[in-house]
C-alpha cells in the first residue's frame, strides 16, 4: 500500500486519539482503532512481528525488513499513541478529580456511536453471533462491576500489569486503564509518568511488549477464522462497557491511602436526578452529542483511502 506523508500524518492523529482513550479509565483505544479504520492492519502488523521477521533482517536487508514490519505505520501511530498518552494521562487525571460528570458524559456518546459503528461490520447475524454479543455484554459488564485493588508497586507485578492491561487497551469495548484500577496499578503508573519515573515505565512498557505480541497472535486467528463472532463478542464488549462510564455515580465504598486521601473503590450508575450532587445534566447531554459526533467525524476519515 502506497502511502504518503500526508496519510502518516493522519495515522498519528489517530494514535493521538487512541492515546488519549487509553489514558481513561473507561474507554478503549481499540474502540478508536476500528472505528477509524485500522485496526485489523494493526494487529496484523503486531502478529507480524515473529522469529522469520527477525530472519529476514539479516537475509534480506533492512529494506525488506521494514517493508514486512509495516514499520512506517507502526512508528507514525506509537508515535501519536505515546505523545498522547504521556500528556493524557495528567489532564485525565485532573478532569476526573474536578469535572467527572461533564468529562464520562463525552465518552458516554463516544462509546454509544462505537457501538454502531463496529456492529455494522458483522456482516450476517445468526444465533452463534447474537449469542456471542450478549456474552460479550456480560463480560464487560461484570468487569465494570469489579472493585478497585490497593495500590501496588512491585516490579514483578508492574511487569504483569503492563502485559494484561496492553491487552484490553487493544480490545474495543474494554478500557486498560480500567483494568489497571482493577490490578491497582493505574496510581503507580500514573504517578510513574508524572514524576518521569523511567525504571518503572520500562518496566510496564516490558510487560505490555510482551502481552502485544503474544495476543496480537490469537485475535488475528480469531479475524481469519470467525471474524463475524469476534465482531459480535467486540461489540458486546463496547456496549457493556457503557456502565463504567455513565457519568452519574453512586460510591458505595473509599479506600483511604497512607496520606488521608480519599478514592472511589466501588461505585454503582445513578439517575442523573438521584444524583448526589449538581448533575450538570445540560452540559453533560451536550458534551454526549460531542462525543457521538467525534466517532462520526474518525469514522469518516477511516473510511478515506489510506
């Protein structure tokens, strides 16, 4: 495929895009990937990178090599993917202490578009693959369910950290950083990456090489052999995943760290009227219909010619 600056430009934008997903707890960069159009390159791209590719460096040249990597697109998007992370990461964390209303009420419309989006890909339902949506659901459903573990900063567990929640970050529907709150590592890497930490974000980032290329393997399988259910079991997977980011909450339990400070270990969704709190319902629909015109607007761009 003959690409041009222009198109790698583009590319980045939506590794900035996944980035930013990725750094919120809630939402998927996979979800963005396949709504703008890439993500099967992307994990074939990932699979791709085996014993042979490493061969070839050495029997066929660097060339070759780079050719068979896909090495332009995977450097233009990590590229995109990292500056937005990093830089994320810090705002997201200051938007969900001080506006978490106004900021999961615009993921809520994202996500709620995403379901359409990537449920239009199936192309023939049956039992098999109704089945495999509700399943789906459930799964993300209960995962959203879960309560947050106590902070952890071992190393051997960072490395484990890093390798599961790579895997979620690249499942549409199921949000990594969410699963880092489940492991209690979020705080650790988040504190990490705002005190430049690099031992530590070496060691996560060891640990979410390993998970990439391991599972990149099995979801390509998984598109070439049953692509219409994986979609199904991925759409499920986005849809319930709408309970984690409803942006109107009930915390039943707080976890009380070694510094007084307060946080939100286990919550439940709320009507926006039994709120505890201003709802900000006006502001939160209108960042919704933002957030649902985002996914039209990458959809959009996808579908162009890369």
């Amino acid at each position: 495929m003959q690409r041009h600056l222009k198109d790698y430009l583009i590319i980045s934008l939506k590794g900035l895009a996944m980035g930013a997903a990725d750094a919120v707890p809630g939402v998927s960069g996979g979800t963005i990937a396949f709504i703008s159009g890439i993500y099967e390159e992307l994990i074939n791209s990932i699979s791709n990178i085996n014993v042979d590719l490493i061969k070839s460096l050495f029997t066929k040249g660097i060339k070759p090599f780079w050719q068979q990597l896909n090495g332009n697109f995977l450097i233009a998007l990590l590229a995109g993917i990292m500056v937005s992370f990093v830089s994320v990461m810090r705002l997201a964390k200051y938007l969900l202490e001080n506006h978490p209303v106004l900021i999961w009420s615009f993921f809520f419309g994202l996500i709620v578009a995403s379901i359409f989006f990537v449920g239009k890909q199936i192309q023939k339902w049956n039992l098999a693959v109704i089945i495999s949506l509700i399943v789906g659901a459930f799964i993300a459903f209960y995962i959203t369910t879960l309560p947050a573990s106590s902070n952890n900063e071992n190393p051997w567990f960072l490395f484990i950290a890093g390798a599961i929640a790579i895997c979620a970050m690249i499942l549409p529907g199921i949000s990594g950083a969410f699963i880092l709150i489940i492991l209690g590592a979020y705080k650790a890497l988040s504190d990490a990456f705002h005190d430049f930490d690099i031992k530590k974000i070496l060691i996560f980032a060891t640990g979410a090489l390993v998970g990439l290329l391991s599972f990149s393997h099995l979801l390509k399988w998984l598109f070439k052999h049953y692509h219409n259910i994986t979609l199904a079991v991925l759409t499920g997977f986005i849809f319930g995943s709408l309970n984690k980011v409803w942006p109107w909450k009930k915390t039943l339990t707080w976890h009380t760290n070694s510094e007084g400070i307060k946080s939100a270990v286990l919550q439940e969704s709320v009507s926006p009227f039994s709120f505890d709190g201003n709802n900000q319902l006006l502001f939160a629909i209108i960042l919704m219909i933002l957030g649902f015109l985002t996914i039209f607007i990458l959809e959009k761009v996808g579908n162009k010619k890369q």
